[in-house]
C-alpha cells in the first residue's frame, strides 16, 4: 500500500521557524511533490518550472510576482488561505516574509528536466543571469543554492544594459 501522508502545518511551520529552514518536504513521489515554504525576504529571481504548480498560502500574504508573455513583469497577491495555479513554464517569484508560509504542490521532475532561475536587472529590467538545477530531491533546496551561486558572483549581478550592480543581501 502506497504511504497517506497526513501534514498538521502548525507544527512544521514552527519548526521551519525555529531551525532556520525554508523548505520541508511533506513527500516526494514520481508524479507529485509537495512541501511547506518559508518566505525567503530576498527572493528576486524568476523560477521556471517544467511542471505545472498549485501554492496555497497557509499563512500571510505573497506577492507573486510573474513574467508575462510579452517579458514584462506583473504582480499578483495571495492572501491568507487563497490558492493560485501557475502552468509551466511561467517565470515566476513568490515573494513573501520570513514569518510567512507556502504549501507547494507540483510534479518530480522528469529525467533531463532542468529547474531555471533568472535574474533581471532593477534599474532597467535587462536580463541579468541565469543559474539552472537538475532536481532529483527537492530537500536539497534549490532555491538556496542559485542564490548562493548568483550572490557570490559580482559579475552575474551587474548589468550589461546600464551598470547597474544588483546589491548583495545581508543574509542569503
């Protein structure tokens, strides 16, 4: 018999609370994934998924801010217990504080199927960079790693439009 997961989200967002994490994976199976997400306060990328994804906000507000199909940048707000699907393919950064959290649910990724994380200038919304995972297990937070890459690299965070640096956060 397949496992039934059950999630009682108030204690696992208080333990993402307490150790610091962003992300708990609920589970991982061939054709579905699901975690609880805590807001990251210095998101500004764009994540391009191959799967389509459903975010349900179990706590908070976000602002999911998306690439529309002519490239222009768009802002949606969830509010507390809304829902949005967002198909794939479509850049998109959910942006909500630390003491916020996010059910995720989406497909495992497929072989070959590579995870995009895209960065656009603030001055003038040149692309910036592009960092890109294969994720096989989503608790090895990708997230995490392309803001790492990218924030470390003075050159992927300046724009060769108009020179503008992408400043570095306090804490990534």
């Amino acid at each position: 018999m397949l496992p039934m997961p059950i999630a009682d989200f108030a204690p696992i967002c208080g333990e993402l609370t307490r150790s610091g994490k962003r992300v708990h994976v609920l589970w991982q199976r061939p054709e579905s994934l699901a975690f609880i997400a805590r807001g990251r306060e210095y998101r500004s990328e764009f994540h391009v998924n191959a799967s389509d994804e459903v975010m349900y906000m179990i706590k908070g507000d976000m602002r999911l801010h998306y690439r529309t199909p002519e490239g222009k940048e768009a802002v949606d707000v969830l509010h507390e217990g809304q829902a949005i699907y967002t198909a794939a393919g479509v850049p998109h950064s959910p942006r909500f504080p630390p003491d916020a959290f996010l059910l995720v649910i989406e497909r495992m990724r497929k072989p070959g199927e590579i995870d995009r994380f895209h960065w656009f200038c603030p001055a003038c919304d040149n692309f910036l960079h592009e960092e890109t995972f294969t994720v096989a297990d989503y608790r090895s937070d990708p997230v995490s790693k392309a803001y790492q890459n990218f924030f470390e690299s003075e050159k992927a965070r300046t724009c060769t439009n108009c020179g503008t640096v992408m400043p570095r956060p306090d804490q990534v």
